[in-house]
C-alpha cells in the first residue's frame, strides 16, 4: 500500500462522520418534515402527557437525545421540539432541557466538522497571508463576542452557527459555553409559547412562530446582541488610536 493510498483512506475516515451528518440530513429532510410537526405534536398529546406523568425522569433524559439528534443530524422539527419541551416541562425546567439538547446537538455537528475539514482548514488558514490570514485573526481577537453574536441573531442559521466555528479553529469549550448561554434568550421565548400550548389545543389554533420577531421580544435580543458587539467595537477604536 502506497503512502499516497493511506492518506486518501485517513482523509475519508475523517470526513466519514461528517458525511453521515449529510446523509442522514438530506434523508430527514425528505422522510421527517411531517413526521416531526406541530400536527403530529396535537394529535400525539395525550399520550405524550401520559407517559410524561409515568416516567418523568426518563422522559426529561430521552427528549434532552432526542433533541439533540435533530440538532446534530439537522434534521426538520427543531423549532416543533422546543415547543414540545415547553409544552411537557413548562417553560421551567423545559427552557433548561431545551438548551441542554440543543448545546449536545450543536457540540456533536461541532467535532464531525472539526474532525472532517476543521484542523486542516484552520491550519491552512493560519499558514495563508493577506486578506484571509486578517480574517482569522479578526476571529481570532473576538472569539467570545463572535460566538455570542452568531447565536443571539435571530437571522444566522443555527447550523450555520455550528458549522462555521469548527472550520476556523474555535476551541470546543469555548463553543459549547457560548452556544449554552447564546441561545438562551430564543429558547425561553420558544419554550414559553410551548408551555401555553395547552390552550392553544383546546382552542384549535396553532401556536404563532413569528413571535420572537414581534417589538418587545427582539429589541431586547437585539440589546443584547449590541451588548456582544460592544467589545470589538471598543477594541476597534482603541486599535485606531493606538491605545
């Protein structure tokens, strides 16, 4: 066996986990979007509440996998399981498990990028000069503010959130604590809506999703989104005046 042949087989060993990722993505996506829906979730309830009041410990720890699955193969229903988190736990504890699952999911997606494409990206990205080496170490010199702004702004893609980090070399710990605290404040809207889905049944509706876009509840995100960007704005100035 070459040395040539060996290097192709390691490489695809390690973009196999991120490969699956794909797969098992583009097979949800087409099997699973009515699967997990709020449909499914109204006509499930009943049992649902059932088996919750039975087992309420192992209910907690299957939905915190279940939900993390979801976020790690970014499959369909991810907005429908923080629902069902509300709607089974109330919003407390439910927000906690909420952001548990989704923390697990996102640090899973997280190591199969790292593991795949991550290191020999960053590595190369380290090695280049000119625009794209000034970009990292933009990145580099405000990783806190960066990871807390990607996960506050309700319009960055969540798995574009986890997927960008571990291409630019952004240590695990690192990551998986911005992505706890970051999507907090969209989990405990979500989850609150969860948690009144009991009338929402009773009255035949469905539950509106645009909430977190309405005045009151994105200008305080939005603050806090200014607040993370606070920092590398005021590293900029001192920068420019060569403090």
């Amino acid at each position: 066996m070459t040395e040539t042949t060996q290097d192709r087989k390691t490489g695809f060993a390690r973009r196999l986990p991120l490969i699956l990722v794909a797969a098992v993505a583009v097979i949800g996506a087409i099997t699973l979007r009515d699967v997990i829906s709020f449909d499914a979730l109204a006509r499930n309830r009943e049992a649902l509440l059932a088996f919750r009041d039975a087992n309420y410990v192992a209910t907690a720890l299957s939905f915190v996998a279940f939900y993390a699955v979801i976020v790690a193969f970014s499959l369909p229903g991810a907005t429908i399981a923080t629902l069902t988190g509300g709607f089974l736990f109330a919003t407390f504890p439910g927000v906690l498990f909420n952001v548990a699952g989704a923390t697990l999911g996102a640090v899973g997606i997280f190591l199969a990028a790292r593991w795949g494409l991550g290191e020999r990206l960053a590595a190369r990205m380290d090695a280049s000069t000119g625009t794209v080496r000034r970009i990292k170490e933009g990145i580099d010199a405000n990783q806190w503010e960066m990871l807390l702004l990607i996960r506050l702004v309700p319009a960055v893609p969540f798995f574009v959130a986890n997927l960008v980090p571990a291409l630019v070399g952004v240590p695990l710990g690192r990551y998986a604590l911005t992505t706890f605290v970051g999507i907090i404040p969209g989990a405990l809207v979500y989850t609150s809506v969860g948690a009144g889905l009991g009338e929402v049944f009773a009255r035949g509706e469905t539950p509106d999703l645009g909430i977190i876009f309405s005045p009151n509840i994105l200008l305080p995100i939005l603050g806090l989104c200014l607040l993370a960007a606070l920092p590398m704005f005021l590293k900029a100035v001192r920068g420019k005046k060569g403090l």
